[in-house]
C-alpha cells in the first residue's frame, strides 16, 4: 500500500541502524509489527492476571506423555 508520511527522518535513520534495516519500508513494518506484538503481550498478561491456577511443569508434562502413549497405541 503507497502512502504519504510525515515522519521525523532523524528517528527513522536512527531506527534503520539500531535495527539493522535497509529501506524505510522495513523500518516502518518492524514498528507495526512490534507495536502489533506489545499489543498482544499487554492483552496475554491481562488474561494471565485473571487465571485463577495455573498447571504446574509436572502436570503439563505427565498430560503430553499420556498423549504420546496413546499416540503409539493407535
């Protein structure tokens, strides 16, 4: 999608260096994706807050190793 921006070029070369990107496109698509993600960590610990128990290491361990033996089974 073309778009016209008005976009501080300081922060942009700067975001281009840190971050190892070749085109302002990149830069900009690595902003929105990250912004994208911070999103999502933001709605995953909100919904983490709210579980009341959550299964511990052994629990979640002893339930994929009774999938695998029914796996082998069939």
């Amino acid at each position: 999608m073309k778009m016209t921006l008005d976009i501080d070029p300081l922060k942009v070369e700067e975001a281009m260096a840190a971050y190892g990107v070749r085109t302002k496109t990149e830069v900009i698509d690595l902003a929105l994706s990250e912004l994208l993600r911070m999103r999502a960590v933001e709605r995953a610990t909100a919904t983490f807050g709210q579980l009341t128990q959550l299964p511990a290491n052994e629990e979640l361990e002893r339930t994929e190793n009774r999938r695998t033996r029914r796996a082998r089974r069939r």
